[in-house]
C-alpha cells in the first residue's frame, strides 16, 4: 500500500475566543502555508492555521508522525492503541475549541477511521481528497454530519463512484460538493446532473455535464443548436 | 505387482535406453520425467481416480467427507467456511453438487439484490449485520492470489419501509428491536418522509422506517462468482449433476421417555449426471440440503416427512417453490438518485436501477393469487393489474411509465413460517439444513453459512445463536414469524 502524501494536516480554523462546551481538542504546531478565502469575520482574526487532532487517543502519535513527515495511517490503527486518554499540556490550552474542518487529503482514512471525524458534531467543512482508501460504505458513513456539514470535498478518490454519491442526499446543510476527478464514477457528466437535483441547495463542482457527450462526425461542423435529424 | 508395475515403467523409460545419450548432453528433462511417474503412480493407488478404460473427470469422486447439495449462494457460502473453519487445513474433502452450472433458475442470480437489516427477528438482523460486514470487506474474505478483485457494486442507499395505521406500533417494536442489535435505523413521520422525498405520496402512510446505513443493493451475480472462485481455490470439488437417491441405514432408538424413534444415516448420495443414466455413487458423512426452492425433493428423497402426520417422522420440510416477478421499468421524471429501495404497506417495492432513471420492482401476490411455479414465465398483466396501480398511488411520477423487461425467480418458500430452516434434522442425522429463506436467503447467506459451517464442525452455533431456526421447531409447532418478508 503506497504512503500518501507527504504531510497529514487536519486544519481547522479557531474560534477566537469563543467556547463552545468541549468538543475535540486541537493542538497548535507550525502554522501551514495553505491560506484560504476567510469565510467569517471571526475567522479572520484567526490569522494562522493550526493543525488539530481528531481524538485525544492519537494525539502523540500523530506529532511523531507530522515530525517525521511519514504517515502510514490505517484508520483502524488510531483507534486501538492509545488507550491512555492523557496528552501533552498544549491540547488542555485548546481543547474547549470545537473543530470546525477537518483537512484529511490523501490520508489513509478507512471506514472505520471515519469513527473520529464522525465524533465531530461540529464539523462544517472536511476534505478528503485523494483518500486512497475512501469509498461508497464511507460515504455511507457520513449522514450523522448531516446538521452541520456545509462543505465536502471528494476530488480524486479512487474507490468512490455514483453510488455512494447517492447517499449523500442525507446532508441537507450542503452547500458545495466537490466530486471532480473521480475514476470510478462511469458517467461523470450525468453523475453531476443527477446529484445537483439531488441536492437543490449545493453548489457542485465537478465534471464538466458535457463531458461525457460526443459530437457525431457530420455534426462537428454545424450550429449545435439546430435540431438532431430525427 | 505393484513394484513390478512400477520397474517396467521406469524400464520401458528413458533408462530403459541405457547410458549412451548422456554423453551428448542431457536432453532428459529428469524433474519432469519423474513428477509424471509420480503422478501415474499415484493414480492407481487406491483413492485416486484412475480408471484406464474409459474417462470419469467428469464424475463426482467415489468418497467424500461432506456433500452439499445445491451450489447456489447458500451451498458455497457453507463450503467456503468449512473450507475456512476446518482444522487442520485441506482436512474435509467437500463436494458441491449443482444441477445447472448455468444457474439459468438459480434464485441467487435472479434476485433484486437486496440487503437490508430491518427485520422483526433478533437473528434475522444479526445475520444481516454480519452479511453486510461480509460483504464490505469481500476482498479480505475472498481473495484469490492473482485474481483481480471483486466490485460487487454496492449500492449503500438503505431501505425505505412504510407502514400504514395499523402497522405502525408494529414498525416501532421493529425499529427499537434493530437498533439493539445495531442497525442504523431511524423513524419518520409523514411530514419528514415529504421534506426528505418529495416525490413520495405520503396517503395512507403512518410511519417510515429508514435505514441510514448498510443497507441497499448489490450484484448477486459477482458475489456468486466470487465465492466460487474462491472455493474452487481451496479445494472443494464441483459436480454438474442431480441428486437422485440417498442410501441410508436406519437404527431403532428408544428416547429417554421411552418412545421409539428411528434413527437414519445417510451413507452414500447417487449423483445423476446430466441427460445421462449414468449415475456416481458418493460416499459420504455429512450431506448440507442447500437446494433452495428444491429443497423440499431433496428432503423427501433423505426420507423426511415419510410418516404418520403429527408425528416428529411425517413433518415434511415446509419448503416450496414459490415464483415472484421482477419489473425493470422506465419513468423519465421519476424519483432520483437519492431513492432508496422502498417497500409500500401492500408489499409492494420498487428500486432504482443505475442512472438512466429505471426502477426494479415488483409485488408478492397473495396465497390466492400465487402462480404456478412449474415454468419462469412471466406475467405481464400481474404488473398492470397489481403492481402498477400501488406504484402510482404511492409515487405519482409513476403514473407514466414503461416496462422495459421483466423476469422471474423462484422464492425458497418455507410455508411454515417464512424464515430459514439451519441445522441438522433431528432423525436423519447427518443432514444439515441450509435453506427456506424466503426471499432473503442471498442477503443472510454469508452469516448461514458460517453458521452451518460451525454446527458441522463444533456440533453448536458459536457467533450467532440460531437455535430457534432449527428443523424441530416444525414438529413442535414454534413459529419464528418474520414479519417483514416482501
């Protein structure tokens, strides 16, 4: 099974100030280069990024790991063995901080390792692109987010196809759906169609709906607005 | 003369030709030479299966350990777990014994595919729970070094089941009984069926039970074919042919209350080869009744059911053919991607199939209506008069519409109670039960199947708990009543 890429950063943005009851505790490191566009006012004060954990148990583990630049990550593998539930003081400073998105691209994020981002019932915004391990069943996983989640990304994996995009009519607070570059999806341009009527209120951005269309021959050359001959 | 036979052999072999050729070179290829020899030499062995006259490859083998009889999804799911769970390994010698190698009536591969958990019975869901685990992690279970892997083409899009008035406080009971086991399931009010489907005409609908997870739709056809290969990769034996007599031998017993009962032991199963007389007696000790719709023939031929009615010797097994329709139509504006397989308080159900917005479905008929299972002819007039009317109210967008094709399939039909039949019967003492599912059978099959595997092997159920499915429940009249069946 091939490493993914080289660093694992699960961003999130910090609430300044703002306590919202315990949710997962987030840790600060180095901040990351990526800069999005700001979402909120409060979210710009939040002027760095940090890198959170999703759990306490895998807290340390995944220091080591970000330290070394080595992720070999097999969701199952989180959750079994830090069993010890203590963490180094910097996660106590922030863990009243809800999570808010979660970045989880090209890590090797399994159906059971989605137990952890499921934990988060706050989560507005998570990215799983090039997951290698990502697939229909996960997809399926994802409905308890439904209250929350406003955006997903789900560009490149390889294992995701129409059907498990099926199931996410369950998240109803959706407002931008990234489904581009996905192999296993037969039909991509009608796969888009379909999930835009799906889900009404989401912004999807994915395949271009003529992609899968060809022009016959003799029509190559003519107005594509005339009539097909019948 | 067996050492006789073994030096003219190797005499009339290359050294038979003396020395001279090694001097230019050794143009023996000695390895191969010697591994034939083996070869011929193990096959007049006793136990082999060499017969110099005439070619047998296509017979079963003369001795086997276990005998299945019926090599659709039920009867290779317990193959492969005897083939996993035995100990040591290579120690069972299993045979599968399957009529159509086409599968042309096989109720597996004409099945709507379905799985879901949303049962009445705590063990029906147990089954389902693992099924699906099963299913999931297929690759793990089914690998086949070099083969490339299975994509059985999950369709994880849940069950929608309505219920009206009078089924409601049933579906409750239902519900909470599935979330114990730990289904995914949650219930809706008509309102919330309207927001979240809108195309759904809630009339006449109380409450809905919508499985969230692990549930939906799959390719049969793959999952047959994948455990295929992958027990004809551990060794288990195939045969295209027909059982037609079970030799046994009968012993009086006294029970502890002193009745009299008699107990049998089949000893050999003749195999019937196809459009042929010819016939293979098969030893063996433990024959596996996984016939399906067939399994009812094959119990009678073990000799079950042959007695005084009433009595623990006249209770036939309650398994029928029973035939069920399958309708793929075409509805241009019908319900999207999101649709689940939903299942109306009339029985009937509908699904959607691939993207080109076709549905599959179809309807149980009542016992009045039940056609004749001698032949898989489909009526056309049963969807227009039964099934469509059902589709329309409850989705209007069906009112226009276009069958496509339709089909039909046998349902392993237990009459007694509509849930499966596993484990041994109590008189005849080496047959195993695996069938009589009812229209779920492919969807509990991987769970059966180990659990058969384990009363074979340990003489008890160890993961899931399947006493109450047992063939005495017949005699003592113990219904296990699933009240979900489509």
């Amino acid at each position: 099974m091939a490493a993914p890429r080289a660093s694992l950063h699960l961003v999130a943005r910090v609430w300044n100030g703002g306590t919202r009851g315990i949710r997962g505790p987030s840790r600060v490191l180095a901040p990351e280069g990526n800069q999005k566009e700001g979402r909120s006012l409060l979210r710009f004060l939040a002027d760095r990024f940090h890198d959170v954990e999703v759990l306490r148990d895998y807290l340390l583990r995944k220091q080591v790991m970000k330290v070394n630049q080595k992720n070999r990550f097999q969701g199952k593998e989180w959750i079994r063995p830090n069993q010890r539930g203590h963490f180094s003081l910097d996660f106590l400073k922030l863990q009243a901080v809800p999570v808010e998105a979660v970045d989880a691209s090209g890590c090797a994020i399994n159906y059971q390792g989605l137990d952890s981002l499921l934990a988060l019932k706050e989560l507005q915004s998570l990215w799983l692109q090039h997951c290698p391990h990502v697939d229909d069943w996960c997809l399926s996983r994802l409905h308890p987010l439904a209250s929350s989640l406003q955006e997903l990304s789900l560009a490149g994996c390889p294992r995701i196809s129409e059907r498990g995009l099926a199931c996410l009519h369950h998240l109803w607070n959706l407002r931008r759906l990234d489904i581009s570059d996905l192999p296993a999806v037969s039909n991509p341009g009608l796969t888009r169609i379909l999930v835009e009527e799906m889900l009404p209120n989401c912004e999807v951005l994915g395949a271009d709906w003529a992609q899968g269309l060809k022009l016959g021959p003799e029509e190559q050359s003519r107005d594509p607005a005339s009539p097909m001959p019948a | 003369m067996l050492r006789s036979a073994l030096l003219l052999g190797l005499g009339r072999g290359p050294l038979g030709r003396g020395l001279s050729t090694h001097r230019g070179g050794s143009t023996l290829d000695w390895e191969r030479k010697v591994s034939e020899i083996k070869k011929k030499i193990q096959s007049i062995l006793p136990g082999g299966a060499w017969d110099p006259l005439y070619n047998t490859s296509y017979l079963p083998p003369e001795h086997a350990d276990v005998v299945i009889v019926g090599g659709g999804v039920l009867g290779l799911s317990v193959a492969y777990w005897l083939k996993k769970l035995e100990k040591p390994r290579g120690a069972i010698r299993v045979l599968v014994v399957e009529r159509d190698h086409t599968y042309s009536r096989a109720s597996t591969v004409l099945s709507v595919g379905g799985i879901r958990q949303q049962f009445s019975v705590p063990e029906n869901v147990q089954l389902s729970l693992f099924s699906v685990d099963f299913l999931r992690n297929i690759n793990e279970y089914l690998a086949v070094v070099d083969d490339p892997p299975l994509d059985i083409q999950f369709n994880p899009s849940g069950y929608l089941l309505l219920a009206s008035e009078k089924g409601a406080a049933i579906m409750e009971n239902n519900v909470k009984v599935q979330r114990q086991e730990g289904a995914k399931v949650c219930l809706m009010s008509p309102e919330q069926l309207r927001n979240k489907f809108p195309w759904i005409n809630t009339e006449g609908v109380a409450l809905a039970s919508y499985g969230m997870e692990q549930e939906g739709w799959f390719d049969p056809w793959c999952l047959l074919q994948g455990l295929r290969r992958k027990v004809q990769s551990m060794g288990v034996l195939f045969c295209q042919g027909e059982v037609t007599r079970f030799v046994s031998s009968s012993h009086h017993m006294e029970t502890m209350s002193g009745e009299e009962v008699n107990l049998k032991r089949i000893h050999e199963v003749h195999v019937k080869i196809d459009q042929s007389l010819e016939y293979q007696p098969v030893e063996c000790a433990i024959v596996i009744n996984a016939a399906g719709a067939w399994s009812g023939q094959v119990a009678e031929l073990a000799g079950i059911g042959k007695g005084p009615p009433g009595t623990l010797q006249g209770t036939k097994l309650p398994v029928e053919l029973r035939k069920r329709y399958v309708y793929l139509w075409h509805c241009p504006q019908g319900p999207g991607l999101e649709t689940p397989f939903v299942i109306d308080p009339s029985g009937t159900y509908f699904r959607r199939e691939g993207l080109g917005q076709n549905y599959l479905g179809g309807c149980s008929p009542t016992e009045e209506e039940e056609p004749d299972p001698g032949n898989l002819e489909v009526d056309h007039d049963f969807f227009q008069d039964k099934v469509w009317p059902t589709l329309a109210q409850r989705v209007p967008a069906f009112e226009s519409l276009k069958v496509r094709s339709a089909w039909a399939g046998y349902y392993d039909y237990n009459t007694f109670d509509q849930n499966g039949v596993v484990g041994p019967h109590p008189l005849v003492l080496n047959m195993y039960f695996a069938t009589g599912f009812s229209g779920h059978g492919l969807q509990q099959a991987p769970a059966v199947g180990r659990a058969v595997a384990e009363m074979v092997l340990e003489g008890h159920f160890k993961t899931i708990n399947l006493s109450s499915f047992l063939f005495s429940r017949f005699y003592l009249g113990e219904k296990v009543q699933e009240r979900n069946i489509i």
